[in-house]
C-alpha cells in the first residue's frame, strides 16, 4: 500500500483537475459573504441567508441529477458541471463591472453552483471506479484529501489578501478560472468511458430517486458510518459561527488571529490524510476507522473552554489540529468503503443522497445552534454541541462485526456477498471531491 506509487495517467489528471479546482474554491472561500457586505451593505441576516440558500435550494434540486448521472457517461457530466460553475461565477464580477450586482443574483449564483457540486461529486466518485484499482483506492482518497487539506490551509488567506489587494470579486474571477482548467484536465484524462448500462431507463423513475438512501439504510455498516458522519460534522460546523463570534467578540481576537487558530491545525488534515494508508497496513482498516472515527469525536468539547490572550489561541489551535487530524485518517477510509459497498449502477444515486443529507443536516444544525446560542450564551451552545460529540462514537459499535457481513447491492437487492476485508471492482470516491 505503498503511497509513492503511481495510479496510472487518467488519475494523474484528475488529481491535477481537482487539485485546481479545490484551491480555486479555497482561494474563494469567504469571497460571497464579503461582496454582499462590503459591495451591498448586506446585514447579519442575509449573509446568513446566502450561505443557507446553497446548501439547501441546491441539495434540493440535485435530488434527482443522482439517478440520471447513474444513467449517463460520467466524464461528460463532469466536464459540463465544470462549465456551468464557470459561467454562473463569472456573472458575478460582469455584474459588479456593470454596476448591476444585486444580493438576488449570490443568492441564484450560490445556488446553481451548490447544486453543480453534489453533481460533480457523484460523478466524480462513479469515475474514478474505473481509474483505480481496488488496492489502491485507500492511497488514491489519501492523496486527494491531502489536497483538500493543503487548500483549506492556504487557500483563505492568499484569498483575503487578494480581496485587500485587488479588490472584492478577485477571487470569484480566480475560483471561475479554476473550473474551466478543471474541465481540461477531466477531458485530458483520454481513453474511452464505456456507455452506461443498457438496462438503465434512460429517464429516472420516481422510485429512483430514494434509492440511494434506502441502499445507505438497508446497509448495517453504511448506515451506522452515514448517521455517525452526519452527526459529526454538523456538530463541528454548526459550532463554527457561535464560535465566530465568541473569539471575535466577547474574548476580543483580531481577525488575524481568528484566521490563524484556524489556517495552522489544516495541516493536521495533511498529516491525517498521509497517515490512514501505513496505519492501515498496520493495524487493519476497520480498525483505524473506528479509532479515528471516535477519536474525532473527543476535541470538539475542548473549544467550550477558550479564554482571551495567547494561551486561549494556542488552545483553539491545540485542539483543531488534534480534530483536524482525526478527520483526515477517518476520511478517505469511509470514501473507499463506502463505495466498495455499492454496485456501479447504484453510485451516483449513493452520493448524491449522502451529499444532499449532510448539506441539509449541516444547514440545520447551524441555524439550530444559531439559536441555542441566542437563548443561552455561545460558550453554553459550544459546550452542549460537545458533549453531544462524546455519544457519536456508540454510532461505530460493532462496526467490524457488521462489516464483515455487509454486501454489494445494485438497482434494489440485486448483489453478491463480499466479505468487510474483501477488495472490489466497484470502489472509490474522491475524498477531496467538493
């Protein structure tokens, strides 16, 4: 399982053509809410309204682009998903040149390109099936959530400094650039993507569309992993804007400062992600994914606990990167798995509900929490957010046991048993996939 080997010249590209277009994304993190404060004089409510609106009008309306990416060749979706994020964020700084920039259009903008994402994802995952092999999918989700982690550490500050620089759409302009050189490094991939099924109905029925969630429910494992990952992560970003505003506001950090305890833990993630595949080798996958999964679960607590001054910094960084780097082992373990566990027809389906759920379960909890903290105080918001963190990892009990008996299913029951240690075919999605 060595990390250093090649994965082949179609994987070479598409790592280049994600790696181009996560730091395009990165580079653009915080790039809407900045425009509708500074260019639209927009208040709390409509930036909070921006960021919803995405996750939830685009999880919405990608509901049923996962049964008809199922149905179609995946390259070309990719390639045209690149093209419509392209289009719809260059229309942002051709608004703002124009004088006709209106908090309507982030709003529209935020959306087509949310809903433009989940489909990438899920015909992202369902191509790289047939780019990797099977043995190789743990170092190929590795690789790619190291570049994930590597964005997420640079990419927001080179994108602040960008904005002071040369003004508030420059990283719009940046991230739209990025896609457009992802869609020629999806087309550089070459060779011939065979043709989707031809049982496949060539339009979606309306059954398809909810099985994707029954195949993640139906499945011991899959189901335990898909309600542990949810509650996790929403947890984690729910607690992101209490905490804002707690370090931000009543302990007095500079914005600086804020980025830093921020930026410095990323690096754990790149730790983390080059750290699954050796402590694989080692100790057996199902065991390093519950040990992460529920070490992951630990830090979030810590942050009810910051105070003002240098050692309230250095804990917040303390206990990022202990989180951060938890997530980066646990990640591209459950995207190989995950995915070794559903049959090729069935992919885009899985993805997409997987994707569609977490974004509208991270939607809520956010504006939940949001409210908690109003009611209460965000430091009692944070601490209740982690000592519910300490219950997820009773979600990864026995999950070697039900591994062992899980097994691959197509369009319904359709599948054969495959055993939990058990490589197949049908495998992979990029963990560094948007």
């Amino acid at each position: 399982m060595g990390s250093g080997r090649s994965l082949g010249r179609p994987f070479g590209w598409l790592w280049t053509a994600l790696t181009i277009s996560t730091f395009g994304t990165y580079l653009a993190f915080d790039a809407f809410p900045l425009i509708a404060i500074l260019v639209l004089d927009a208040g709390p409510a409509q930036v909070s309204l921006l960021a919803a609106a995405g996750l939830l009008v685009g999880a919405a309306v990608a509901v049923p682009l996962g049964p008809w990416i199922d149905f179609h060749r995946k390259r070309p979706v990719m390639i045209a998903m690149d093209l419509v994020r392209c289009a719809a964020l260059l229309s942002v700084p051709a608004a703002y040149l124009l004088g006709g920039l209106t908090f309507a259009q982030l709003v529209v903008v935020s959306v087509i390109v949310g809903t433009a994402d989940i489909a990438f994802t899920a015909a992202g995952g369902a191509c790289l099936k047939a780019l990797v092999r099977p043995d190789d999918l743990i170092v190929a989700n590795g690789r790619l959530e190291a570049t994930r982690w590597t964005a997420t550490m640079l990419g927001p500050p080179l994108g602040g400094a960008a904005i002071g620089l040369l003004g508030p759409v420059t990283t719009v302009v940046a991230d739209a650039v990025s896609y457009l050189l992802s869609a020629a490094g999806v087309r550089a991939m070459g060779g011939t993507e065979p043709r989707a099924a031809k049982t496949a109905a060539p339009r979606p029925r309306a059954g398809d569309l909810l099985e994707g969630w029954r195949h993640i429910l139906r499945h011991p494992a899959l189901r335990r992993l898909f309600c542990n990952t949810l509650l996790v992560n929403g947890l984690i970003m729910a607690t992101a804007p209490v905490l804002a505003v707690l370090m931000l506001g009543r302990l007095g950090f500079t914005p600086w400062q804020y980025g830093l305890a921020f930026a410095v833990p990323c690096a754990g993630g790149l730790l983390g992600s080059r750290l699954a595949g050796p402590l694989v080798a080692r100790f057996g996958r199902y065991r390093v994914m519950v040990a992460a999964g529920s070490l992951r679960a630990c830090w979030l607590l810590g942050l009810a606990f910051v105070r003002p001054g240098a050692a309230g910094l250095l804990l917040v960084i303390a206990v990022e990167f202990g989180l951060i780097t938890c997530v980066g082992v646990f990640q591209p373990l459950v995207a190989a798995y995950r995915l070794e566990q559903t049959a090729a027809d069935l992919t885009a389906r899985m993805l997409s509900a997987w994707s569609v759920t977490g974004k509208a379960t991270t939607a809520a909890m956010t504006a939940l929490w949001g409210l908690l903290a109003g009611l209460t105080s965000p430091r009692a918001a944070i601490a209740a957010a982690g000592a519910l963190s300490l219950a997820t990892p009773l979600l990864l009990r026995f999950l070697t046991q039900v591994s062992e008996g899980a097994s691959v299913k197509g369009d319904g029951e359709r599948g054969t048993h495959h055993g939990g240690n058990q490589e197949h075919r049908e495998a992979g999605r990029p963990a560094g996939l948007p």
